[in-house]
C-alpha cells in the first residue's frame, strides 16, 4: 500500500480511534468539531486527487457533516462521535472504492439521494415553521 493511504489510515485512526476528534469537541465545544472535520478533509482531499467519483467525495463530506453536526450536542454529541468514527468510514470508502476504480455503487448513490431527501425534508418543514409563526403572530 502507498505512504498517502497509510497517513490517511494514521491519521483516522489517530482521530477517532485514540479519540482525539472526540476530545477535541468535548475540550472546545464547537470550534473542537470544526477542527475534526478540517483535519478530516485531508481524507477528501486524498480522494479528489486520485480522481474517485463526486458521489464518493460527497458520501465522505456527509460524513464528516455528520459528524460535526453531532457534536455540537455537548457531551451526547461526543458520545455519539466516538461512535460513528467517520474518518475511518471516510478510509473505508477511499480504500474500498480505489479497488474498484474509484466508482459509486448504487449503495453511494443511495446515500446521497436519501441525504438530499432528508435536507430537503428539513428545509421544507424550517419553511413550513417559519410560515406558521408568522401568521400566528398577524
């Protein structure tokens, strides 16, 4: 295997193995979350570079939100994240999609439509709120 996937494996198992992504929230609520998703863009930025499909890179970039997401929820929120790991999800697909030449499978694309329901979802019930309120207050 080559010194780029074996930092990448390091560097994952360094964040949520040793709980360091974990840590890091728990220590600076907030900005600790955003410190672990900018070091795991480096698991992102490997796969852009060896060219693997925007379905992957996104399925990895929702993992990472995810993540972040999570943790702002103090405490449950670093519990969670020692739980879902998503720099070594974000390994897994690196390495798991390099062998297959770097292609979604139905099972990325899945994900990412799901994901876009969901946001979809959420925005339209946000808006549906937002409406209620207003009116209940005219």
């Amino acid at each position: 295997m080559d010194a780029e996937i074996e930092r990448v494996k390091r560097m994952a198992r360094i964040l949520d193995h040793y709980l360091v992504d974990p840590l890091i929230g728990l220590v600076l609520p907030g900005a600790g979350d955003l410190i672990g998703s900018l070091l795991g863009l480096y698991t992102v930025a490997v796969a852009i570079r060896r060219k693997m499909s925007p379905v992957i890179v996104a399925r990895m970039l929702m993992n990472l939100a995810l993540d972040a997401l999570v943790g702002v929820v103090p405490l449950l929120g670093d519990i969670a994240d020692i739980a879902f790991k998503a720099n070594e999800r974000n390994v897994k697909l690196l390495v798991d999609r390099a062998e297959d030449g770097g292609k979604a499978t139905a099972r990325d694309w899945a994900m990412i439509v799901g994901a876009a329901l969901v946001f979809g979802a959420a925005i339209g019930l946000t808006i549906y709120a937002l409406v209620a309120v207003v009116r209940a207050l005219s």
